[in-house]
C-alpha cells in the first residue's frame, strides 16, 4: 500500500510516516500543499493523509484538486478543529474520511487500511490463495497452517499480488506500491523480492513470473 501524508509539522509528519512504514506501507511526505499536490496528481496513491490547515495552498483546494485529477486516491483529512459542523464540512469538501487532531496513532492507521480496502469492495483483512493464508491485520502469513517469516517488503509484495485474485501485477505496478519515491525504477529490487518471497513460501511454487508483464498467483 502506498500513501501520501501533507502535513508542515514536520516532526509530526515524520513521525506518522515512520510508523506507517512499520506497518508495512511504503509512504512518501510532502511539508506543504503546492508539493503535496504535486505528488498526489504524479502518483496513484492508494490514501493521502492530507492536512487542512495547510500554509501556501490549504488543504482544501488540495483536496479539490486531487478529487479533479480523478487519481483514485483515498483521502482522510487531518484538522486540529474537532467540532462536528467541521467535520461535516471537510466530509463534503468530497474526502473519504475526516480525523480531529489529537488522534490514536493506532485510528489512524486502521482508518486507512479500511479506506484502502474500500475500492476493491474487499472488507475483509484475511486472504487466501491455494493453502496460503494473509492476516493483514495481524501482519501474519501460513502456508498450510505452518508460520511464514517475512520483511515488510516481501508481505506487502505478497498482499499485493493476492487481492490482485490472479491477475497479472506488473514490476512497475508493485514498484509503485510497495516501495515510496526514494526507490530506483532501474533496479532489481522487486526481481529479488520476489526470489527472496518464493524460497520463504516453499514448494510448490505459487508465484508464477508472466514473461515482459509481471507475476500473478
């Protein structure tokens, strides 16, 4: 999953987008609407974590803009303002969800999970391909009811290519989703992902490489 979070405290930015990447998202940051906006018309995001009380260009008219490039984006709008007519007014500005500061990191993080999962109609944390199981809730996987170790990386690889429901995902597309803006697009970081993934889930192999396309399941 990858997600965007627009926020100019810097501190508190930073600290929503490191404990996103323990969660296994990769996530990239933007300290003011003008470069949020930026990246999030660049960039399908699956969430932007959008701040509304941005300097420069707020949050609102980013929230317009995104919503008119018709990216696809999830947005949850951030506010230190918590009364209700506010919220209702962040809700009709067209985000999909709207949290008042302080909030539980933990909210946060289960807020965007549901709205990632919105799209696809997919409600549910548990998937399963072949006797392979994927609790992402728990963050766990099993093959065949034994425990499967994996990094970060290597589970939202493996998240990605099972709600694709055997589809072909291509390098670019897992690229763009699983790793953030630092990751270079010439490199073979998902190639070995993928062989790091393949020897850790065993025989028989259930990932199946689709020559100049992808790897589907």
């Amino acid at each position: 999953m990858r997600v965007l979070v627009v926020e100019d405290e810097r501190l508190l930015a930073d600290r929503i987008a490191e404990g996103l990447r323990d969660q296994g998202m990769a996530v990239d940051v933007a300290y003011d609407g003008n470069s949020g906006l930026e990246k999030g018309l660049f960039t399908g995001y699956d969430v932007v974590v959008l701040d509304r009380d941005l300097p420069g260009l707020d949050g609102d008219r980013v929230c317009a803009d995104l919503l008119a490039g018709d990216q696809g984006s999830r947005i949850i709008m951030l506010t230190a303002a918590g009364r209700i007519e506010q919220r209702v007014e962040g809700l009709n500005l067209g985000a999909d969800d709207y949290l008042a500061k302080p909030f539980a990191f933990s909210e946060l993080v289960a807020r965007i999970r549901a709205l990632a999962r919105r799209p696809s109609g997919d409600i549910s944390p548990v998937l399963r391909r072949g006797d392979v199981l994927l609790d992402s809730a728990r963050r766990s996987v099993a093959r065949g009811g034994l425990p499967v170790a994996l990094s970060r990386k290597e589970f939202a690889v493996l998240e990605s290519l099972m709600r694709a429901e055997g589809a072909v995902v291509s390098a670019e597309e897992l690229l763009e989703h699983v790793w953030d803006e630092n990751a270079d697009p010439f490199s073979n970081t998902v190639r070995v992902t993928i062989a790091r993934l393949r020897a850790k889930l065993g025989e028989p192999d259930l990932i199946e490489t689709v020559v100049g396309a992808g790897y589907r399941m």
